[in-house]
C-alpha cells in the first residue's frame, strides 16, 4: 500500500466539497487488491501551507477539517431540502438571493434533492454552473426532510447554517434579525410564525410533540420550535455522526452535549401565499411523531439495540448519491 504525503485521502467515493469548491483538483486512483478493488480519491492543495490527511465514512460528502477550519469556510450556509422543485425553484431562488447579496458576508446556498423525480438535480447543477455559491446534493433515495436536513448539515461549509423550506412560506427578509440573535452568544435561534395556531387534531399533534421535546429532549417550555432556524457549526458537529436510522434534527439538538443555548423569535406573516402547500398530511405526521418517540423517548436504547441486532442500525440517515 502506498499513501501520498501531505495530501488529504478519501475512501470509497468521497470528497471534500470545499476543496473542489475552491478549485483543488481531485485525481482518483483505482488499486486493486486480491479481495477487493479499493478506489482512492486524492484532493490535491494547490497551496504550499494545506497539509495533513483525513479520511471520511462513505457517503458523507462533507467539508474536511482543514477546509473548515481555514478561509475557505464561508461565514453563512442555507441548508434547504428540496422534492420535485423544478417548478418552483428558480422563483424561489430569485426571491433571496437579493437578500443574501446585501449581507456584506459570504455565503453559500445548499440544495439536497430528496431523490426527485422531476429533474430537480439537473436544475440544481445549471444552476451551480452559473453561480458557483449555489450548490447541492442528491440523495440516493427519498427519506424525508429530516434526513435530507442532516445531510445537507453535514455536507455545507457554513460558520453558521440556517435551515428553511422551499416553499416561500419563511421570511428571508429576516436573515439580519436572526443573525443579530445568534450572535448575542446563543448556539441556535428558530424564528417561529406568530400567527400559525393550527385547529382542530393538527393543533392537538403540535401541542403534543411540544410536551415530547420538554419531556425527554430538555427543552424549555419557553422556547418554541420549527424548521426556520440558525445554527453554530459547532454544535452541527456535534451531532453529524449520529447513528440511529431516524433522525431529527430538533431532537438532536436538545440532546447535543454540551447543552445548547437555544432561544426563538416569533415573525409575523404578510400577505402573500406560499409558492406551494405544505406536503405534510395528518398521517405522515403522526408516522414522524410516533418514530420521534420510539427513537427519542424513553425506549429509545432498546429501539436502537434491536435495529443493531437485525442489521437496521448499518443504515446510515445520510446516503448521498452526488454533490456539487
């Protein structure tokens, strides 16, 4: 076996998605051995002072810890889960990047495709082409918005991350508040529609997943939770190579050690409707929170140890296909 000093290793398919987007060259060198055959993936520094080596899980695709750690880490990443989007997207697009531009910071914009069936990663790449600050993954098969959510944590390169949907419904214009409150000290801010108090069976399940997360995830009851919010790197590394099979991302959160200072803000919306409804039936929400209690709850190590025992647990939550 021979290793190549001073440059950084990857197995079975991975890259750093920093490097390659800053321009390093990848060389991938196939070795064959009499067992099996082993594919290498160097990533060659074009600068004198990048050294060191690291090898990575498969599948993850993300940043390596030299390009994280030095200037090639833009300051704010938005993580955004994406399925059958192509109608959308652009519209999307053009609606923040306005705001982002007027940051004054450098910033990325990183699409996991859910395994679409519409082309929504031939869209993304077009797009990477024109503007390489706009990237993305495509995973190897549908598993919700909360494993896409983890994956495209862990792949983007963002001292700080947000997360929102696709569908026009979070507020972009807020970016400055919520950057504003993360940067008081705390490790995780969500911005919380003021207005959205469901009726009916739909408010009774929001309540309920409410007491679940104060119950068994420690979070306090002053704090309200939803999927636009802002993050530390830090503590998305914290919990990148969590094991289980189901994940989600609040949850992870509120169980991170160290404990996470964690504050919301509410917003009011305006007037203007989403670019699509939301894809979240009653059904698929009580299948979410009945898996959120079998995995988070108080079975949560014998659920996790019968998936061990029947092969379950080797299933990763974050499987990508491609990355820009």
């Amino acid at each position: 076996m021979f290793e190549l000093p001073h440059y950084h290793r990857f197995y079975a398919g991975t890259q750093c998605t920093s490097c390659v987007y800053t321009g390093f060259e990848v060389f991938r060198i196939k070795r064959y051995l009499w067992f099996e055959r082993t594919e290498l993936y160097f990533c060659i520094c074009l600068f004198p002072y990048f050294s060191g080596r690291e090898s990575f899980s498969s599948a993850s695709g993300r940043t390596c810890s030299d390009c994280r750690g030095g200037s090639r880490l833009v300051n704010l990443s938005l993580v955004i889960p994406v399925y059958n989007a192509v109608d959308h997207l652009e519209n999307f697009l053009s609606l923040i990047l306005p705001h982002l531009d007027g940051l004054n910071r450098s910033w990325e914009i990183f699409f996991v495709d859910d395994h679409s069936g519409d082309g929504s990663f031939d869209l993304i790449t077009r797009l990477h082409k024109r503007d390489r600050r706009i990237r993305g993954c495509r995973l190897k098969e549908n598993r919700g918005q909360q494993n896409a959510l983890f994956c495209g944590l862990s792949s983007c390169s963002g001292e700080y991350i947000i997360t929102m949907d696709d569908d026009g419904q979070h507020p972009i214009s807020l970016l400055p508040d919520l950057l504003a409150e993360l940067e008081k000290g705390w490790d995780v801010v969500y911005l919380v529609n003021r207005e959205k108090r469901r009726h009916g069976i739909l408010r009774f399940g929001t309540a309920l997943t409410d007491l679940f997360f104060e119950l068994f995830c420690g979070k306090p009851s002053s704090v309200e939770i939803g999927s636009y919010r802002i993050l530390r790197r830090e503590l998305v590394e914290s919990f990148a190579e969590f094991p289980g099979r189901f994940v989600y991302i609040s949850a992870l959160i509120f169980r991170s050690h160290p404990k996470p200072r964690v504050c919301s803000m509410r917003y009011t919306p305006g007037g203007k409707a989403g670019l699509r409804d939301s894809r979240f039936s009653l059904g698929r929400r009580l299948k979410v929170f009945l898996l959120l209690f079998l995995y988070y709850g108080p079975f949560r190590g014998i659920v996790r140890g019968i998936d061990r025992v029947g092969g379950h647990g080797q299933k990763k939550p974050c499987e990508i296909k491609e990355v820009l």
